[in-house]
C-alpha cells in the first residue's frame, strides 16, 4: 500500500466491496489516493472575466428583471472547472451584482459573510445594521455574518461591484440560515460614516468589548488604502513576491477584516515583475488600476482595470506589471490559518 498507488482490484476483492456496498461501507485502500494528496489537487481552473464583456451581460440583466425581483441581481463568476457549483474557488463565491438608479436590493441578512467591492459607477449606498455607507471606486465594503443589509441606487448611473462570500464554506459546514426583513429598506438609526469615525480613526470607544468575528469597521474607502500605499511606495521595499501588499484588518483585534474571507491590497510599481509564489489559498484578483499580466502554472492572463482573475490553490503564480498597479484580491487564508492547513512556497525569495 502507498499514498500514491491503489492497489490492486482482484475479482474476490471487487465481489467483497459489492457485498459491503449494499450496507454503506468502503474500503478505504481504493480511495485514499484521491482522498488524501501529496499535494492540493484542485477541480478549480485559472480564469480570467473581462469587466467589459462583464458589464455587458449585466446591463442586459438590467433589462430583463429587476433587483427586487431578483433579490440580488447578480451574475456569477463560476469557475470553469467547477461548473455548476456557484463557485470561483473550491471554498468562495464571487459575483458582478448591478443596482439600477432608483432601484433597492430589499433587506435581508444570512450566515454567509460577504464583501463589495466597487467597480462602476458612484454613489450608490449598501445599508448595514442600521448605517448607511456610500460606493464608491475601489470602495472595500463588508457585510457581516447574519447582519441586515439592503444596497440602494439614488444616482442616475448604473452601480456594479464585485461580491465575495464565503458561501460554499458555509455550506460544506451546513450552516446556512437566511431570512428576508420584509421590507425593502431597513431602518436608518445612524449617521453615514459613524463607523469609520468610531473604529477606523485609530481609537476605539473606551468600554468597547469585542463581541463580533467580522470588523465594525463596514466601508474601507479606496481614498484611505490608496493614500497609504502611495505613501509606502516611496520607501521602495519591495517584496519580491508580492511587491507591497497589505492586508485589511480588524482595528479590534488586528486580524482578518473578515472571520472566514482574508482582503488584501497591493501595489506593483511600472515594470515590476514578481517573483514565483504559490500558496493554499486560491485567490481572486481584481485590478483596480494599471494593466499587466499574470502567469498561472504556465498559462498568461493579459488583465486591465476590473477585470477579475482567479489564481487556484498550490499553482505557481508571477504578475508584471506594464503601468505603476494596484490589486484588490481575496482567499479564504484567514480560515486556513485558524485551521493551521495555511502553508505558502517564495521559491528562492
Ligand atoms: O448582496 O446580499 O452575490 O445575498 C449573493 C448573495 C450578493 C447580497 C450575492 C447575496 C448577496
């Protein structure tokens, strides 16, 4: 026996599997192979979606039912090897959601955690837990777990943005719940932006305990991350494989923004070209400025501004960058570290 091999099927061992098949056993010499890898074999798929051709197919959607009807109207990025399963990665979702002006996403909260982020268009509002927030460019907005939220449009401009959630994670665990409010819009009992001036100012309220996973901090402006990598740039440390990235915390413990989905952002100056990385976390990047490219396992992906690429897990990952970039990307790293399976590969670096 090997971790590698199976072994043999003999017809005396076939004829015993089919007699304890019929009472729900099975050996496990003739699937530990495929059950426990030497290494992460993966159904996902690199994949790349242009935001054009994206934005296209929404504004068609647009036309065809509206976002109360739908729920969310939301067309979803599907990994192509794992048609089917509503997945861009074995553990995340990711989907293009479209507000229309004039238009409410009606109120409702479930288990699955989700982040925004902001592609197109300006100004439209996400409502969570009784606070509005404003959407705009390279926003980074979170929802979390069983939190009410309702997303409004009061612009005259169609407003689209990225979903991540940790959806297929919940379901493997069966956790699911979710329930409608029953109205549209929920009940507004605090000032924009009370948030980020109670948690994202370097201060905390002075009795402040924490009681959830997720950051009370629910919108990271693009205006703030950008400032502080334009800033760090100057410095010129760069790391080899990643060139600047920052993740997005929690002020209240300084992890993850989120318990089950890790954010990042980063900047790649002109010309830069990473070094070779892989990682278990499969991850979903979204340019938010420049353009370049990104090799996966071999394979190239020619990206610009919004586009969406996936990197799978364990896949040796390089990025250049032709213009000074910025990346937006998310993994499910944040849960792989808790669970102690988080392992990455710098080659030499
Ligand atoms: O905006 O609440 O892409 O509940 C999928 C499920 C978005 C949302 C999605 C959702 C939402």
């Amino acid at each position: 026996m090997s971790l590698t091999e199976k072994p043999a099927e003999t017809p005396e061992r076939r004829a015993f599997y089919d007699k304890i098949d019929k009472e729900a056993f099975t050996p496990l010499w003739a699937v530990m192979s495929s059950i426990i890898t030497p290494e992460p074999k993966s159904a996902c798929q690199p994949h790349l979606w242009n935001f054009a051709n994206a934005k296209a197919h929404l504004l068609e959607a647009g036309n065809l039912i509206t976002a109360k009807e739908a729920e969310r109207r939301v067309l979803i990025l599907e990994n192509p090897g794992m048609r089917g399963d509503s997945k861009i990665t074995t553990s995340l979702y990711a989907g293009l959601q479209l507000v229309m002006p004039g238009e409410v996403a009606p109120a409702h909260r479930h288990s699955q955690s989700a982040l925004r982020f902001v592609l197109d268009g300006a100004g439209a509002h996400t409502a969570v837990n009784g606070e509005r927030t404003e959407m705009n460019f390279g926003d980074f907005v979170i929802t979390p777990p069983q939190a009410w939220h309702d997303h409004g449009n009061h612009t005259d401009e169609p407003m689209i943005w990225l979903d991540g959630l940790d959806i297929p994670m919940v379901s493997h665990f069966d956790a699911s719940f979710a329930e409608g409010y029953g109205d549209d819009e929920q009940p507004i009992d605090r000032t924009m932006g009370d948030s980020l001036a109670r948690y994202g100012a370097n201060m905390l309220p002075v009795d402040y305990h924490q009681e959830k996973l997720a950051s009370p901090i629910f919108n990271y402006p693009y205006e703030r991350s950008r400032a502080a990598l334009e800033q760090m740039k100057d410095q010129g440390e760069w790391d080899p494989c990643h060139g600047l990235k920052m993740r997005y915390v929690n002020p209240v413990d300084g992890g993850y923004a989120m318990p089950t989905i890790a954010p990042f952002l980063q900047l790649l100056p002109k010309g830069f070209k990473t070094a070779a990385y892989r990682a278990t976390d499969a991850t979903v990047f979204v340019p938010v400025e420049g353009s370049g490219r990104t090799t996966i396992d071999g394979q190239v992906f020619e990206w610009g501004p919004k586009d969406i690429f996936v990197v799978p897990s364990w896949k040796w990952v390089t990025h250049e960058a032709d213009d000074e970039a910025v990346l937006f990307s998310f993994s499910d790293r944040v849960a792989q570290e808790k669970l102690g399976l988080f392992r990455q590969d710098r080659g030499n670096n």
